[in-house]
C-alpha cells in the first residue's frame, strides 16, 4: 500500500507538505503543490478515509432521521432509505439511521455526538417539535417534507397538496360528479403529518372549485378495517363513482373489497391513487396514479444537505411537480 511517506520520497518534499498539498489546510506554492499531485497519480496514492476525515474535521456520515411510527408503510419507507444511502455513497458519505422516535430531545443527541456532518428529517409534522431544534444546530440539515412554519430551513417534497388536486381534475374531466378520498391511518392524521394534511387540503380544495361532490376518509391498511371503510362509504354516498387511494398498504385490499362487492373498474368505480409508480403497475388492473418519486427526493435532499456541508447557496423549499399516469382504473 502506497504512504504518505512514499508520495513526500517521490516528490522529493516532507511528508507534512503532501498533506498540505492534499487539504489545503496551509498555503504551499503551486509548483510544490503540482509535484505531489504528480507524485499522488503516478503511484496511485488514495488517502485513507479516517485521514481525510480528520484532516477536513468531518465524520463523512449523514443521518437520517426517520422515526418509526404507526401508520407508516415500510416498503415506501425503504425506498426512501435506499436512496438516501446510494447518494451519500457518491460524496463518499455513510448514513446513520436514527429510528427512535425521541423528538427534539433525539435531534439534540444526534447532532451533539459528533458522529454525523449533517442531518437529514423525515415524517415532517405540520407543527413538527423538531424545527425549532433544527434551526438552532451547529449542523446543516434538510428537511424531507416541509412544516406550516418553514422559515431558516431548507425543504424538499412532492407537492401533496397538487397531487391531491391533480387526482381530482382527473377524475372531474372524465364527469364524476361524486368521489371520496381513502386516506392514511387515522395515526397519520392525528399526528398531523405534512404529506397527508396537504394531499386531503388539496384534495378538498380542488373538489370545491370543480363543483363536485366530495368527503374524506382515514382507514387502517388491514383487510377488515378497509372492507369497512369503503362499505360504509358506498352506504353513505350511493352516487360515488371515484376514489382517490392515499394509503399504499391499503391498495390491495380497496382493490379486492370493490370487486367482491360487484362494482366494476372503472366502469361503476373509477380509482387513482398517490403511491409509487411500481406498486400501481403491479396491481390488477393496473391503477391510475400520481407517482411519489422516493428516489428524486431522496437524491435531491441529499444533494441540498452536501451544497450546505460545502457552504454553497440552497433554495429553501423544493416541490416536485406531480405527475399523473392515466392507466385501467380510469377512463
């Protein structure tokens, strides 16, 4: 393995020189400076991670902060980690997954451990404990999801409240005149988690300027809870003809429960849901949807929190645009 020592050896300079050359933390001249790194390439010389660590007074580690609640769907959530910890990987960082659910008191430990660079938040409450914690740190951090009150921090997510008005539209030019949205556990909602708020605010907010008829419902993702809610819902509104699903785990089951109760799709029931794009192609039939781009978001808030690491300008709040892909649950 090449050393330090061997780079100073060939390029005729002390060893401390290389390493002034290496990170910059001492003005060399830039013919020394050419030499070394001459000297780095022709021997093929990699510093070795624990060195470049100390010497730019970083750990190289990202968490993610991503506290395990009811009402969350795992496989959504992977999808999140995964892309969370493939873009680290390409700035040469790791990720600290920090799964308590310990609030602001959380966020003070992790961040005084000295053990992560930057934090990066997940499951953002509209009047979230963490904020005020977040824009005191010492550590730059990027928020997947944003509060009602986002002022001093930086925000990237799918714009919910568009998403639930994109599913509306739809729905209307297509004439339905009546349509429930099936949304989150009830958790979900009680917690008022950003992404569910915004998709039932726009939701309803959409039904109202299109002139249709329109109600909200939360439901849990098991079978029975389902059959419950959409029988309950058939019962109460007799003229529904579309449903907007923003609940992944309970996909199949609404699938399953309106076809055991006759109801034809799209013909007598129309649905779109919000939920990856890969979960609505695998259903049959395969479902109208608006895509929740996990790995976007995740590459791009991992991209914002490395710009804040290296003191570069940040927009403070990002929203993906929605997109909505027209498949055989909606004619």
């Amino acid at each position: 393995m090449v050393t330090i020592a061997d780079v100073a050896r060939h390029a005729g300079v002390a060893p401390s020189t290389v390493s002034y050359a290496l990170t910059g933390r001492r003005s060399i001249s830039q013919a020394t400076k050419a030499r070394v790194e001459a000297s780095v390439r022709a021997l093929g010389y990699h510093p070795h991670a624990g060195a470049r660590s100390l010497a730019s007074n970083r750990a190289n580690v990202l968490a993610l902060v991503l506290p395990m609640r009811e009402g969350m769907h795992m496989p959504v959530i992977m999808q999140f980690v995964v892309a969370v910890a493939t873009a680290a990987r390409r700035h040469e960082h790791d990720v600290l997954l920090v799964t308590a659910d310990q609030g602001a008191a959380g966020l003070r430990r992790v961040a005084g451990s000295a053990q992560v660079d930057g934090l990066l938040v997940m499951d953002v409450e509209m009047h979230d404990e963490r904020v005020p914690v977040l824009r005191e740190l010492d550590r730059p951090s990027v928020l997947i999801g944003f509060p009602a009150d986002a002022a001093r921090l930086t925000c990237v997510d799918l714009d919910f409240a568009e998403a639930g008005a994109k599913c509306v539209d739809h729905l209307a030019d297509l004439g339905h005149t009546s349509i429930a949205l099936i949304g989150a556990p009830r958790a979900v909602y009680q917690r008022d988690t950003g992404y569910a708020h915004r998709t039932m605010a726009g939701f309803s907010a959409a039904a109202m300027r299109r002139g249709v008829s329109s109600t909200t419902v939360p439901t849990e993702p098991d079978h029975e809870s389902v059959h419950r809610t959409v029988t309950g819902l058939l019962e109460r509104h007799p003229q529904l003809s579309g449903l907007v699903v923003h609940n992944e785990a309970a996909l199949p089951s609404i699938m399953e429960v309106l076809r055991s109760l006759g109801r034809r799709i799209p013909d007598d029931m129309a649905v779109v849901a919000i939920c990856p794009d890969d979960q609505a192609e695998r259903l049959i039939p395969a479902l109208t949807s608006v895509h929740v781009p996990a790995e976007q978001l995740g590459h791009h808030a991992v991209a914002l929190l490395m710009a804040k690491l290296n003191r570069a300008p940040t927009p403070p709040l990002t929203l993906l645009p929605p997109r909505l892909t027209t498949r055989a649950t909606t004619r």
